[in-house]
C-alpha cells in the first residue's frame, strides 16, 4: 500500500475518533428518546416555578365575574391575559394583588384597527375613537359590548373613512351611496351595504350643470359601458 | 410599502448575508469544476489555472458559511448540527455535504496535487516552513515514480468523485429555495439546475479574472490559449444558464399561476434594476453577445479579430459583468423572493443597513476576506507552474 493512504487514513480515522468522542461528551444522555430534541426537556419545564394559575382558579373566588366574562364576547380571552401571571396571587390573595391594566394602549394591542385582522372584529382607530378617555370607562372588560351599535361607518372601516375625509367627497355621507341595513351593524358578513349600480346615480351631481365647482360629465358619452366606480375610485376620486 | 401585505412580512428575514451566501457557494463550486475539466477532461489548455481553481475553491468554501453564522447570530451552536444530525431537515443536512466537500474532495485533491512540490519545498527550507511543509505532507515524502504515479491516478479518481459533489453542494443550495412550496418565486425544481449553472458561469469566470490579474501582477505574460479557452467554456456556460433561466421564465409565463401578476408587478418595478438591468441585459446577453463575438466559442479565433491585449480587455470586462449578474441573480432570488406578499396583493421594500451584524460593511468584509485567505494560500502553496517553480521543484525533487 501507497505510504500516502495510511497518513490519509490516520487523519480521518483521527477526525472520526474526535467526532465520536465529542459527541459522546456534548449530546445529552436523552436526546432522541421521544423526537429530535433531549426527553428529560420535559422534566425540566416540568421543575420551572409556576406563574400561571388557571382561569379555573381564578374562579373559585371570583365566579361571578368568571359567569359574566364567560357569556360575554371576552369569553376567548382567559384572567391572565390581562391580570397576568396569577400563580403568586393565588397562594397569598391578600397580600399579592394581580395588575388590572387601565390604559388604552393595553386594550389597542388587539382591538387598534390592523388590515389584516377579521372583518368584523371590533376595531378603532385610537387618535380618532375618543381619544384620551380610558376604554373601560365605556366598557366593562368583562363582558365588553359596544355601547350601543356603530354610531359611525368608521368605527369599522376607519381606514376608508379617513382617505374620504381628505377627498373631494369628505362632505358626502356614506348613507348616500350605501343603503345600509342596521342588521349589517350587527352581522358585518352576512349582511353588506349596497353600492350604486346605475351611471345616473353619480351622475345626479356629476351630470347635473347647475352644480358649480363640481366636475362634470356627459352621461351618453363618457365611457358609458361602465359603471363610474369602475374607473373612479369613489372614497377618493379623481384618481382612477 | 405597495398595497396589502400581512404584518409579518413588512420586514425581510433573510438579508443580504443570505443573497451572498449562494453567491459564494456557487463560486466554489463552479471554481471547481473548471479544475476538473483539465484533471478529468483532459483540456489541456487551461491546465494554468488547475491549481489556481482549487485554491481558490478552498479559499471561498472557508468562507462559505460564515454569512451563515452571522445571519443566525450563534455561531456557537453550530457545531450541534454535527452532534445531532437531523436527516429531516436540507437545511440541517448541509453541514455534512459542506464536511464532504471540503474535507474528501477539497483537501484530499489538493494534497495529491501538492505532495511532490511540498516534500519539495520541505527539502528545500529551513526553520518554520520546512516543518510546517512537512506538516503539510503528514510526513508522506516518497516521491518516487510510483508514489507520484498513485498520486496522480487518486487525484483523478477524487476529481472524478468531486464533480458529482460540487453539483450536490451548490444543487443543494438551489434545492433549499425550489422546495419552499409556498412561494411562488423559487418554487421551481428547475431551481437547483439553474443554481448550478449560474455557479458553473460564475466560477469559470472568477478564475479567469484571477489568472488575469495575478499574472499581471507577477509581470508575466498571459497564456491566450488558455485565456481563449476559459472564455469558450465560459460562453457554453452562459447559453446554457441563460436558456435555462430563459425556460423557467417561459414555463412560469405560460402556467400563469395566480401568482403571476404580483411577480410581473414586483419585476416592472422593485427588481427592474436588479433584474432587467444588471442580470438580464448587464450580466447576460452583453457579455454572452461579446463572448460569441470575441471568443472562439462559435469560430475558431472568433468572428471579431482584435489584437491580444485587446481581446485580454474584453474578456475582462465580460468577467466583471458576470461576477455582477451572477451576485445580481442571487439577489433577485432571494430578496425577490420576499418583497412581495403571500396574499399576492402587495409589495415590500428591503433597505440595506450599512453597519450591523447583517449590514453592507459585513458583507462586503466577508466578500474580501476569501482574497485575503486565497492570497495567503498561494503563498503556502504557489500555483504557478512557470519555469520559476518549476525550476524550484526540478531543484530540490
């Protein structure tokens, strides 16, 4: 044999030795028990302190706040979401007292209006949306309902709401183009607002002469195989 | 920010590291397989840049998973995808293709290709070199005919084993974006070809500009023959990547996937530049134009007849568009692939921070440090195979 091969040899052979040996000293006795990770993980978690309490703890004194959230819409959302870790609380009520948060930006975390949260799902813009007065002032965390139905379309759909209000159409209700049932107030998905499905409709202000200052078109001419919010985006028009 | 995207996507998780990551990848193995083409395909022409390919393969390969570690940010942990292999995950797998292809293809090759002229250059120092040349050697200092002969046949035999390993380590790297299924911008099995061939175009075109510019600076001619052939070769490896690239174009045109018109949007506007200007137009069919004009890919000394040092200027100036088109891919690839979001309605922008562990200043140190580690290579192991080494070796051996 070449005197080359038994030097190669030697290096991996060494190579393979010290892989062996590390791995011998590095992996944990566990590991690959249960999955890709070291089993006695679990007994570990297992010996962390207990911060948690439960809900169900929570309710052994305080069921009838516990009745109340649990038939209202915050019946998702569990104590400690909210008062924290309660685990301290539970063993010394007394003396341990959980946090109950009071500012709007606690409450915002989940309900400041975000595109990509449902439809539906209540959402506020907080600059707008009474600013600087706490949300459990007209809330009650508990059981939370709005206190009464959308009083305004932008309660929901602030973002339009907001691009209207620096369009030339900022003076123009949204009631004047959406038939909006008061059902849709309360099911959003099931029940839409209606939109404009006639030229003439915009064309009462837009083909209308003694309108002055206000742009305008001739109805039979102007592009008529269309319905005008095809071309003119109408929370902000003269963009197309 | 363009129209709608899901929270979680207004920031790009893998940065600039990630698009220099393949980009070295792929020069190490395109560096590579220039080498084999004179070990194993016997084209003698380029045998001056065989040892200049290797070393630079190593250089780059040392460097190739350091925009890893400092995009992940504990560099410590790594050596745990060694200890505890997950034989599930690509991503965890190239730990050992890396291993592979460093240690029994890069390492082995160059010993076998280095072992006379380091017994030489063993016998022929003093002090520190001559023991760190006889380390080098692992005290194996036979360098009879025989010895020699075995020298060249296992060389050979491991060139021969390295050319299915390079296409492993950069195919993979082409592998770990074609499998990501929820995207439709790299999911693509073409994905792991095209990488390899863009690495093959890029690689065949380091070498070249390394050959140029170190023969320059050793005031030496520069061999036209060889010249001459790299850019030949470098040609067929740009028609090619560039047909390939062109075919998973046409196939994603003509499937139209709902996809389509986020992509097409995202290619007009945030990757115009990347994309149209420096890949397509820049990095591919001006050099591939030129290359067919100048090199003798089509006709034998070229449509064009200039004079030497002018056709040097051309191909020069073909590499460094190359190199740029190259890097350009690698960026359209993997910040393309997260600029527009997965509800298909909207596009991010990515802005590249200069300082920070992910920054331009990291990336450009890590971009330099291959030169720094090749440089001293060639210093330990001159690939030279002038008459000055040689006369050396003839000397001492």
């Amino acid at each position: 044999m070449p005197e080359q091969v038994p030097r190669l040899l030697a290096v991996f052979l060494t190579a393979s030795v010290a892989l062996v040996i590390a791995r011998s000293l590095l992996v944990p006795d566990t590991f690959g028990d249960i999955g890709h990770y070291r089993a006695a993980a679990t007994d570990s978690v297992v010996a962390h302190q207990k911060k948690y309490a439960g809900h169900q703890e929570c309710a052994l004194c305080h069921g009838q706040i516990q009745e109340m959230r649990l038939a209202g819409n915050h019946r998702g959302v569990r104590c400690e979401v909210c008062h924290g870790p309660a685990a301290n609380h539970v063993s010394n009520p007394l003396e341990v007292k959980p946090p109950a948060p009071q500012d709007r930006e606690f409450c915002t975390l989940c309900h400041e209006y975000n595109a990509s949260r449902p439809t539906g799902f209540p959402q506020i813009d907080p600059a707008d949306h009474n600013p600087h007065v706490p949300c459990i002032a007209c809330h009650e965390p508990h059981a939370p309902e709005p206190p009464g139905m959308p009083g305004d379309c932008s309660a929901c759909h602030g973002q339009i709401a907001r691009q209207k209000a620096v369009s030339h159409h900022s003076a123009v209700p949204c009631t004047t183009c959406h038939q909006t049932p008061d059902e849709h107030k309360v099911n959003p998905r099931s029940v839409r607002p209606s939109k404009p499905t006639e030229r003439d409709f915009c064309g009462a202000c837009h083909a209308q002469e003694r309108l002055a200052g206000i742009p305008q078109i001739d109805l039979t001419a102007h592009n008529p195989a269309y319905l005008c919010w095809q071309c003119h985006y109408p929370h902000y028009p003269g963009t197309s | 920010m363009q129209g709608y995207i899901y929270p979680n996507e207004f920031e790009l998780q893998w940065s600039l590291l990630i698009v220099l990551y393949p980009y070295i990848t792929g020069l190490v193995a395109g560096a590579f397989i220039l080498a084999s083409l004179e070990r194993v395909f016997n084209v003698k022409e380029v045998q001056p840049t065989y040892r200049l390919s290797l070393l630079t393969a190593l250089a780059f390969l040392l460097v190739a998973t350091l925009p890893l570690l400092a995009h992940l940010g504990h560099p410590e942990r790594s050596y745990e995808i060694f200890m505890t292999p997950n034989r599930q995950s690509a991503m965890a797998m190239f730990g050992f293709v890396y291993a592979w292809y460093l240690m029994v293809v890069l390492l082995v090759e160059i010993w076998f290709d280095y072992r006379k002229d380091m017994v030489a250059w063993y016998r022929d120092s003093k002090g520190f070199k001559r023991w760190l040349y006889y380390a080098l050697t692992l005290g194996s200092t036979d360098i009879s005919e025989k010895a020699l002969r075995f020298d060249d046949s296992a060389g050979r035999w491991i060139t021969i084993i390295g050319i299915p390993s390079a296409f492993l380590l950069h195919g993979y790297v082409g592998f770990i974006f074609g499998s990501v299924k929820a995207n439709p911008w790299w999911s693509s099995v073409l994905m792991p070809v095209v990488f390899l061939f863009s690495a093959i175009v890029s690689g065949i075109a380091l070498v070249l500009l390394l050959y140029m510019i170190t023969t320059l600076f050793r005031w030496r001619p520069i061999n036209m023959a060889c010249l001459d052939k790299l850019a030949q070769f470098l040609f067929y490896a740009l028609v090619v990547d560039f047909s390939l690239e062109m075919l998973d174009f046409l196939h994603r045109l003509y499937e139209s996937e709902e996809s389509i018109e986020i992509l097409s949007q995202m290619i007009q506007s945030r990757l115009f530049l990347s994309l149209i200007v420096l890949q397509i137009l820049l990095g591919t069919v001006i050099p591939l134009v030129t290359l067919g004009l100048f090199s003798p890919g089509l006709k034998r000394g070229g449509f064009v007849k200039v004079r030497p040092e002018a056709k040097q200027l051309v191909y020069l100036a073909c590499a460094v568009l190359i190199q740029i088109g190259i890097f350009s891919i690698r960026w359209n690839v993997v910040i393309g692939g997260q600029l527009f979001s997965k509800s298909l309605r909207g596009l991010t922008v990515y802005k590249v921070e200069f300082l920070g562990i992910e920054g331009l200043a990291m990336t450009l140190g890590l971009l330099f440090l291959p030169f720094v580690i090749l440089w001293i290579l060639v210093k330990v192991l001159p690939p030279w195979t002038d008459q000055e080494v040689g006369r050396l070796a003839k000397a001492t051996g």
